[in-house]
C-alpha cells in the first residue's frame, strides 16, 4: 500500500495533485504547527503576465498554534472580492475560463472560520473537478502517537495505516533516510514533477503556479495526463 503525507496547501501546484494521485491513501496534517511564509494559505496566480500572490488573511493569534487551531480574518470577504475581481481580469480570455473561475469561486466563497477546514474543502473540490479518488485521511482523526515527530511521525502513520511504499514530495529529500525506512520494511521514494510548459495566452511561461492556472488553459483530459508526469527517486 503506497502512503502519502502533505501539510494542507490552498491551490497548490500540480505536484501537490500528483502525489495525491500517486498513492492508495492520502494523509493532510492538521495537528501540526502553522507555519509562517509558506504555502498553507497562499499560492501564486498570473496576473498581467506576472506572478501574484494571493493570500488567505489569519485572525492575529500565537505563532505556536496548530494549523487546525488558526482562524480566517474576518477582513476576508474583502480579500475574496479583489481577488476573484483580479482573478476576471487576468484569465477572462483563458479557453476555460468559466469552469475554472466557478470552481474556484465556489471554494474561496465556502463558508467556515476554520483555516484547515477551509483549505481541506478546496483540496477535495479539486480532486473532485480532476476525479482523483485516492482516500483523504486527517491526521488527528488516526489513532496513533501524536508526540511524535519528523520522521517517527511519518513511520508511524505508515505503520498505523499498513503502508509498505512511502512516496514523499521531492522537497523532503533531505529530510529522510532511505536506510531508516527500509529497516522497518517500507520502500520511501520521491516524487519529482516534470512540469512541462503550457501555453499561458502570448506571454513567457512562468512555472508551478497554482493550479488554477493550468485549469485556465487546459481542458480537464490534459491535466489529468499531466498528472503521471512525474519520476521516483
């Protein structure tokens, strides 16, 4: 059984869809510490041939919360009409515009304060709108030692979960020792996206935006096939 474990991304990249994809169950943690300056709640769109950024806004709080423990500003519904207003004017003459800008919509419009409940409703909605059916598992809802960390934390769940494969996302090559996971009878690889350029209108192509950008320009078929794209290391 192949296992992969990822923090909760808002519109991630392929690469985030493709390890999804990749694997027989899927774990998103929710009990581990937010994280300042990374990709939990933003993500990066094209925006007048440039990338922009944009971010879900967090209710002031202890940098040492957990990330299902943070709250969404209440200056968000501002944010999610200048977003959804930049996001009209950017793709409005994408060739799949409509579907892609609804999709969205219906997940930045979703209802809820929670910052993990927020970011899992659009993960689903996204694997939904690209029928990936790979089991979504939440961290705090698998019995097993939550004191434990980094790697232990990660063989844990894979014993708990009867996993004898797990692939991680290339980032955490260095995290991890091959050696320590075989000796507990699991084969760890490492998924690494080949990403190849899509055409973004005229414009010089700017890499591992979010998601929504590749749903802007490529009928859902396509992104499917590009969701294979990917070697094991």
């Amino acid at each position: 059984m192949k296992l992969g474990i990822m923090q909760p991304y808002f519109f991630p990249y392929i690469g985030y869809f493709q390890l999804i994809n990749a694997v027989d169950k899927f774990v998103i943690y929710d009990n581990i510490q937010f994280s300042k300056n990374s990709w939990i709640n933003r993500n990066r769109f094209l925006l007048n041939g440039e990338e922009k950024m944009f971010t879900i806004p967090l209710k002031k709080d202890s940098d040492y919360l957990n990330i299902d423990q943070r709250q969404i500003s209440a200056n968000f519904d501002k944010t999610k009409v200048k977003t959804l207003r930049q996001l009209r004017d950017s793709y409005k003459n994408a060739p799949f515009y409509v579907d892609a800008y609804e999709l969205f919509e219906s997940c930045i419009l979703y209802e809820t304060e929670n910052l993990f409940d927020f970011i899992l409703h659009s993960i689903k909605q996204v694997m939904k709108h690209l029928k990936i059916e790979t089991p979504i598992y939440v961290s705090s809802h698998i019995d097993f030692d939550h004191d434990l960390a980094g790697q232990d934390k990660v063989l844990g769940l894979c014993k708990k979960l009867d996993a004898d494969i797990y692939i991680n996302s290339i980032g955490g090559k260095d995290l991890y020792g091959k050696s320590d996971f075989c000796s507990h009878n699991i084969d760890l690889n490492f998924l690494n996206p080949k990403l190849p350029h899509y055409k973004q209108y005229e414009l010089p192509f700017i890499s591992k935006l979010s998601i929504l950008d590749e749903l802007m320009f490529m009928p859902v078929s396509q992104i499917t096939d590009r969701l294979v794209k990917y070697q094991l290391e």
